[in-house]
C-alpha cells in the first residue's frame, strides 16, 4: 500500500532535517523524502500541525515473558510501545527462566515477530539464571541476536565477574548495560535517603549506592576497552562521573528516564508541588529511586550537553495486587510507554531544557547509537529513502490527563494518573504498516496480520 503523508513537520536529526515535507511510504518502505513527487494512487494522511518522526526507539523494558505474563505480555507490551510511538525496543532478560542462552533469545524474537511489527530485540543475561555465579554463553546469544549484555535489576556485585563479562562481550563489540547498585547499601530500602525519607520514615538508599558501581564500572570500561552503558541515571555525581570519562575516550553511555527528569521524592510524600497526591503511593516506587531536585537538575543538564545519550522508559509492569500492599513490600518499577513522549515534551521542550529536534535525538538516533553492532537493525532512528518505513507522527500541543485505566498496558502502575500532560502519539507505521491510527491501535495491521 502506498501513504502519502502530507503537510507534516518533518524531523531527523541525524541527516539535519527539520521542515515541512511530504513522505511518500510504498512496499514497507520511504520511497520519497521530497517535495512533489508522484503520489498517484496514494492513500493520504494530512499532518498538518503534526511532527513527523523517526519511529522512537526504547533501549530498556520489561515485557515479562516468559513467565509473569499477569504483570505484561510481548503482545500486549507491543501494543502500548506502539501506542507510545516506540517501532524497535529491547527488552531485558529478568524473566522466569532469565534470557541466559540463544534458544530463548530466538523464542522472544519469535514471539515478537508473531505480536506485530514492532521490532523487539532481546538483551542476554550476563550470568546464568542472573544468578552472579556462572557467565552465561554470551557468545550463544549473540549469534542468536542478542542486543547487549545485562543483568539489570541484579546488578552484578562482584568486579571480577564484571571485568570478565566486560572481556568477554568486547569480542563481540556489544553494550554491556548496567544497572548500577553496591546491593550492601540499599538492603531492604525503599527509597533516596535525604530529608524526605527521614521525615516520612521509610527505610533509604544512599545515592552512593549508584555512584560507587557507576565508578567501578567506568574504570573497568577504560581497562577492558568494553562498550559501557548506564542504565537509568539519576544523580548529580554519577553524570558528573560519566561526563569526564566521555571526555577522556572511554567507551561509556547512559540513559535517562522520563520519571528521573521530572519527579522528585517529594512524590512519595505526596508533596509533589504540581501534582499532590497520596503519601506512599506504591506507584513512585522506582530504583533507582525518585532524587532531589539538584539531581533532576544534574540529569537535564546531562541531556543537554549530550553526556547522557537517549531517553528509555524502563517500562516496568507489575499487577494491581503486587503495587497495592505497603510501599516497603511492592517491587520497584512503573510504566512507561504511554506517557514517555508527554512528559519529556511537558518538562524538558515546553521549559525550554531542550529544543523539539533535541528530543526527537534522544529518542531515535541516540537511542540507535548506543546499541550499533551487527545485531541492532541497520536504518533505525532514522528515515531515509529505500528505508524501512518507521515512523511515528504526533502532536507536540495536544493537551490530555494521564487516566491509567485507558492505558494499553496489561498493568497500570503509572505515577502519572490525573497529570496534566502535554504531547500525544497520532499516527504510527512499523515496517510501513499503519498500526496506530488516530491516536488507537490499528486492528489486524498492529498485529501483523496482512489483508
């Protein structure tokens, strides 16, 4: 089928485009980036008003299968990447078993491909069964097609398995991502240690905790020569610490989350000065956790001066009853998808932090540059003619309130339930079908099924 998508903004940072033209998508692919061509037979969307985007790209989720498919689905955690404007995402290998070996990697690529035209690409766990003991066969996984290597929300303790990891997965020039936590620091917390934890008397985890792992892998990094990301950052020091290794040559990215450049622990106080909500609300409960304002304010700057790399959601599902129990027994982790793209328009491009393209940077080709290898799809985060036809298309003033029921996410742990936000996905292609139309999904054509 041939679209003929008309009148847009179009945006792609990466070739220095950002103007209004027509994009004409025929066969799953960008046949025209010009003005005027020959769109005879075209079906055509008007955008006007509207940003026309790379498809975004998602670097650090959790879509839970195999094994708590109550919390997320990969069909249903492609259905909300897919509402989010997300057209490639990785997901992380904590499941039940863990993603330890080539033929499980192979069985969530094939799921995925069965979900719809969302590409998901599988990250490997660095130990077998994430256990911290026992390397797992990266070189299994990566011939299987593994994005990276990670043990994510069981950070690797021991700087010997590390360094060893990080040896390992320079023979196949793949990310090692890190989660960065000394468990020995955060032992049965909850939350940032500071004033607000005192004052609301919830057990904390000193922003150290982060830092002293951000600094042990880094000097690994230099020695080891390995390709290093930090995932989640969330405080001054740590991207202080990044920033000078970035300056020196060493191999290091990171990311940021929408929740730690907008929220505060004042939020699990209920204190948040825009959105007051309940105290100990389950749903602002994260690690790492909620910062203080310097914090916030140290992870904008990383994003403007391009020390932290992309924007990731780590989209991270859990069921009402596990998020409904006392706030020091609920697992650590929110939802992400649906609301990325508002609140980084709401709190980074409408203050005036970052500019439109800036943030469309951060969600598509800075995202793409962290993963390249063989194994990351070739054209992603960006748009360029005979491409892959990727592209999310949204409105940068559309003004709504978060309502987690009408999230497409199996779960609805989100902190951002009656927010006011600004910003909505409109339409988006994956592999030029049309999956999300006027703001919902698109039938058969978002779950792959060809008419």
């Amino acid at each position: 089928m041939r679209w003929l998508l008309k009148g847009g903004r179009l945006i792609v940072p990466s070739r220095g485009i950002d103007e209004a033209r027509d994009l004409l998508i025929e066969d799953g692919v960008i046949r025209s980036l010009s003005f005027g061509d020959d769109a005879s037979g075209a079906s055509t969307l008007d955008l006007s008003g509207l940003v026309v985007a790379p498809g975004f790209i998602d670097i650090h989720t959790h879509l839970r299968e195999p094994g708590f498919e109550h919390k997320e689905t990969i069909a249903t955690g492609v259905q909300s990447a897919a509402a989010g404007g997300f057209t490639t995402i990785c997901c992380m290998p904590n499941t039940n078993p863990a993603i330890d070996n080539g033929p499980l990697v192979e069985f969530v690529r094939r799921r995925a491909e069965e979900a719809g035209p969302v590409r998901v690409l599988p990250m490997g766990s660095v130990t077998r069964g994430m256990g911290q003991d026992e390397m797992a066969d990266l070189g299994e996984m990566a011939e299987a097609g593994a994005s990276a290597f990670t043990d994510d929300a069981f950070p690797i303790q021991s700087s010997r398995m590390m360094r060893l990891a990080m040896r390992y997965a320079t023979t196949f020039d793949l990310p090692v991502v890190t989660h960065c936590e000394d468990k020995s620091l955060t032992i049965g917390a909850s939350m940032n240690e500071g004033y607000v934890s005192a004052a609301i008397g919830i057990r904390a985890m000193p922003r150290t905790a982060e830092e002293i792992h951000v600094a042990r892998n880094i000097l690994l990094a230099e020695e080891t020569g390995c390709r290093l990301h930090i995932a989640h950052i969330s405080t001054r020091r740590s991207v202080e610490m990044v920033r000078r290794a970035r300056a020196h040559g060493i191999r290091v990215t990171a990311e940021a989350c929408p929740h730690h450049f907008s929220l505060t622990d004042s939020a699990v106080a209920g204190e948040d000065a825009e959105h007051p909500g309940r105290a100990y609300d389950t749903n602002t409960k994260m690690n790492p956790p909620l910062r203080t304002p310097d914090d916030v304010a140290a992870v904008v700057e990383g994003l403007q001066d391009g020390t932290i790399s992309c924007i990731a959601t780590d989209h991270a599902p859990h069921s009402i009853e596990e998020k409904g129990v006392e706030f020091d027994l609920a697992p650590f982790g929110i939802i992400g998808f649906e609301t990325a793209l508002a609140v980084s328009l709401t709190y980074l491009v409408r203050p005036g932090w970052i500019s439109l393209p800036d943030l469309v940077k951060l969600m598509t080709s800075g995202a793409a540059g962290v993963l390249a290898s063989p194994n990351f799809p070739m054209g992603a985060g960006e748009l360029s003619e005979g491409g892959r036809a990727d592209v999310t298309i949204f409105d940068p003033a559309a003004e709504w309130i978060v309502e987690p029921s009408r999230l497409l996410s199996k779960s609805k742990n989100t902190p951002y339930g009656g927010h006011r936000l600004f910003g909505r996905v409109r339409h988006v292609f994956a592999g030029g079908r049309l999956i999300v139309r006027d703001g919902h999904p698109n039938g058969a054509e978002a779950r792959g099924e060809k008419g």
